[in-house]
C-alpha cells in the first residue's frame, strides 16, 4: 500500500487523517511516516482494507 492509497483509505474511513488518527490511537506523525519513510505494516494495510469493505467505503 503506498502513502497516497492509505491516506485516501484513511479519509475515506475517517473523514481526515485527525479523524483517523483519533480512531486508530495513533499519531498523524505515525501515518504520514507510513510509506514515506517506512512502509506501511502489510497487517495495517490488510485490517484497513478489511474495515472498509465490512463498511462499504471505497477509496
């Protein structure tokens, strides 16, 4: 998952990377490091999925 699939997964589940932020107990320092200087955890990109196909929300 890059940076721009999971910000825009994020917003669409959260309403903004605060909201998410918030929602996942996380700093938005946390997810903008994610595929940046870091990739994203495959188990976080695969919950995240999973979260908004059980939600309907598609990015």
């Amino acid at each position: 998952m890059t940076r721009a699939e999971l910000e825009t997964l994020l917003i669409a589940l959260f309403g903004s990377l605060g909201g998410a932020a918030v929602a996942l107990d996380t700093s938005r320092f946390t997810i903008r490091a994610w595929g940046r200087d870091n990739p994203v955890p495959p188990a976080v990109a695969s919950l995240l999925r999973m979260l908004a196909a059980e939600r309907g929300v598609t990015p």
